[in-house]
C-alpha cells in the first residue's frame, strides 16, 4: 500500500551522504541529487544516512535550512525525519495553533497503530519535555479536550477478533447517546477511543443495520456543530482512513489557491503507509490521478519531491 520507490540496490549511507554533502557544496545546491536519495529511501535507510551524515558532515537538518526554503524545504525536512519524530513535531505545531477545525492531532491519533502512537507519545516527550496530552488538554478545551486527550492516550488492541453481543449492545448504546444529543459522553468517547479498530468497525455496522443509517448521518443532525463535524471526522479517520485522506487532499488541491501544509502532511505521512488506497480514492472520487491534481497545482523541486513520494514513474 505504501507508493515510496526504493531502488533494488540501495548504495550504502556512507555514499549516499556524501552525495548529499556534494549537493550542498559548490556553486549553488543540486536539489536534483537530494530528491534521487531522499525520495527513495526509506525510514530505516534515511535513519542511517542521518547518523553517518552527523559523523562526517554535522547535522543534516541543518544542512537542509541552509541549502532549501518553503514548500520544498518543509516537505524534505518532514520525510526524513523518523515517523515518531515527525508526528511529535506535527502534534506540536498544532498544539501551538489549535483550533476546532484543526485536525492534525486526531489524524495521528487515529490512524497509527497503538505500537505507532505510543513511539510519538515518547518522541514528543523527549523533544519537547512535556508529555502529549498534557498539551493537548492544555491548548483545548469541553468536548474537544476531553475526545482528544482519549484518543492520545488510547493503546487499542490491535487484533481482528470480533464480540458481536458487544457490538450489538454498544450499538445500541451509542445510537441512544446520539438520539440524546450526548455527543461528548463518556462512554461515547470511551468507545471510540478504546475499542480495537475491528471491534469498532462491527459496532458501527450493528449500528447501520439497527437504526438504518450510518452513525456518520446521525451525527449531521446540526450542520452548524462543529465538534459534530470534528466527531465525523474522527470515525472515518479510525474506520476508512483512505476516504478521509481523500477528501483532505481533495480539500487542500482544489478551489482558490492550495493548502502546502495539508498536502505536504498526508503526502510525507502516507507515502510508507496507505497511499495507494488513499491514491485509488483519490481517482474514483476525482476522476483524475492524485498525481496530475498535485503536477497541476504544484512546482518546481517541491512538485517534483511529492510526485516522487507518491510513485509516479518520472519522479
């Protein structure tokens, strides 16, 4: 599912540093030489590159602020730091800007793995010498603090066994806190925040089956409710996140002008992970390749690196 293209033979991180250091030497910058490396190497591979770079060279971060800027700078910069790092760093941005429309958080949230989210949680501890939550119901507030800090700390179980007489009954438990108007209780939250994905995905579908719509629907009950909207939200990131990648995408390409910040993140975040569901949704929803929609609203070496991200074939 991931689309990121790794050549067959990769050179040693020895030799791809010092490429890198030739990049950033001489007459101008090759950004040509850091998209050939970068952009087709994975986790593991720019994790060593990294070090074998800060031995030799100094730190490579800072070779990057000093050689790129803008789009191209930020989307590099994020691709090559480890996944943990840079959803510590991302969570923190957007503590620091948080509003109720933002969605950075719950996007981590929601879709790494248990394993995954608790790496972020000690990465953003060791980074910024605070924990996560604390943060997160430092910088919110009502419904949205107390959804979100559930959803940070949560360690669901990962596997696919399925209790039907549990979601039979949480079902129907969630249908009456929703006919309530509920939307921010307890055990609404405890049940999105804590049931493994599977067990969520057979709850939702008790809940389809018994009432006739889709939880989601239930929840466009108050057009105007933004955490109503923000709740939707979060049960299509746990339980379809290619669809709301897609429409995120789909949001930051099309209409006036486009949104670098939302791009960059689904792109640099995705490309190990779903992108070639989110890419496939992404074409029957749009009838065009994300490919194209990104060539046709981006350029240059920022263009360029994101198209490499994503697996299209000149990149």
């Amino acid at each position: 599912m991931a689309t990121l293209q790794v050549p067959d033979c990769v050179p040693a991180p020895e030799e791809d540093s010092e490429k890198l250091h030739n990049a950033f030497t001489g007459f101008g910058t090759d950004e040509g030489a850091i998209i050939r490396i970068l952009a087709h190497r994975n986790g593991t591979q720019r994790n060593l590159i990294r070090e074998v770079y800060a031995a030799a060279y100094g730190d490579l971060f800072t070779d990057l602020e000093k050689e790129l800027s803008g789009d191209f700078l930020r989307a590099v910069s994020l691709w090559t730091l480890d996944p943990a790092e840079r959803d510590a760093k991302l969570a923190n941005e957007a503590t620091k800007m948080f509003t109720s429309s933002n969605l950075v958080i719950m996007e981590i949230a929601c879709t790494r793995s248990s394993y995954d989210l608790f790496k972020v949680r000690q990465a953003y501890h060791d980074r910024y010498k605070k924990s996560l939550e604390e943060d997160v119901a430092h910088h919110t507030t009502g419904d949205y603090r107390k959804l979100l800090v559930s959803l940070v700390t949560a360690f669901r179980y990962e596997g696919e066994e399925v209790n039907m007489m549990l979601a039979k009954s949480e079902a129907k438990l969630l249908h009456e806190k929703i006919c309530d108007k509920a939307y921010a209780d307890e055990e609404l939250i405890r049940i999105l925040s804590t049931r493994s994905k599977a067990q969520l995905n057979a709850t939702l579908n008790q809940y389809n089956d018994h009432t006739g719509n889709a939880i989601t629907k239930d929840l466009k009950a108050d057009p105007d409710n933004e955490y109503l909207t923000f709740l939707r939200a979060t049960i299509k990131c746990l339980t379809s996140p290619e669809r709301y990648y897609e429409k995120t995408l789909r949001k930051a390409i099309k209409g006036l002008g486009t949104d670098e910040n939302a791009l960059t993140r689904v792109v640099v975040t995705q490309a190990e992970v779903n992108m070639e569901r989110i890419k496939e949704e992404y074409h029957k929803r749009n009838s065009v390749t994300l490919e194209h929609a990104i060539a046709g609203d981006t350029s240059g070496d920022y263009e360029k690196f994101l198209l490499a991200l994503v697996g299209h074939e000149d990149a």
